[in-house]
C-alpha cells in the first residue's frame, strides 16, 4: 500500500511539472517573427469575460491571388491589452487609411485572455506615401 501511495505521488509530481513546463512553452515561446505590410481595416476591443484587441489587415495584393475574393486578401491580428502605444497608432492608422508596416510575433497557441488569433502586433511603423 504504501509503495502504491509514492508510485502514485510522483506520478503526479511528474505529470504537474510536464503540464507547468508545457503551458509556459506555449504560453510565452515566439514560434515566429516579421512585417506585414498593408492598411489596416479596423481595430477593435472584443470579449465578454476577456477584453481583447482584434483587427483585420488588407494586404492588397491587387489581384495577385487570381480567382480569390478580396476577403482573402486580408490578415487578422491580434494585440496585448497593455500594448496602449500599438493600439493607438493602430487606431490613428485605421482612421486615416494610412499603409502601415506591421511588426508582429507568432505565437504557438492562443489563449482566451490573450488574443483570438496567434499573430500579435508589436510595433507598427507608418510608410510614406
């Protein structure tokens, strides 16, 4: 009996540190890195439990991708709450219709209080026309 209890205690000592050492993986590793560039449709602040930031890029890619809608064409993102710069020039940039240079990260999975999608916005650089 007693050799059952400590099989059993690291059992879920090892199951406790895999799932801690996995969740922290997921939750802070960048499984990529770069620049979307186009104008950005719209930034909103969405969720009932979790507030969060969703916007929708147009890539304009002028028909390139022959035979798509221009629905296809666009790139939702997703950015941090305390990220208020990002959000700010998001929304000054949507309001204007100015093309913008987007730098964002992605991430491996999402999660409610973070973000709808994996690609988050981290710094946003505005082009000259």
């Amino acid at each position: 009996m007693i050799f059952f209890k400590k099989i059993l205690r690291w059992a879920l000592i090892i199951f406790l540190v895999g799932f801690t050492a996995l969740y922290t993986f997921y939750y802070f590793a960048v499984f990529e890195e770069g620049v979307m560039a186009g104008r950005v449709l719209s930034i909103t602040e969405r969720g009932m439990f979790f507030k969060t930031y969703e916007g929708k890029l147009s890539v304009e890619s002028f028909g390139s991708l022959k035979g798509v809608s221009p629905i296809a064409e666009t790139r939702d993102f997703s950015v941090e709450s305390d990220e208020t710069t990002v959000i700010k020039d998001l929304e000054s940039a949507a309001a204007a219709g100015e093309r913008v240079n987007l730098r964002f990260i992605r991430r491996y999975r999402t999660f409610p209080w973070r973000g709808e999608t994996k690609y988050f916005v981290i710094g946003v650089e505005k082009t000259k026309p």
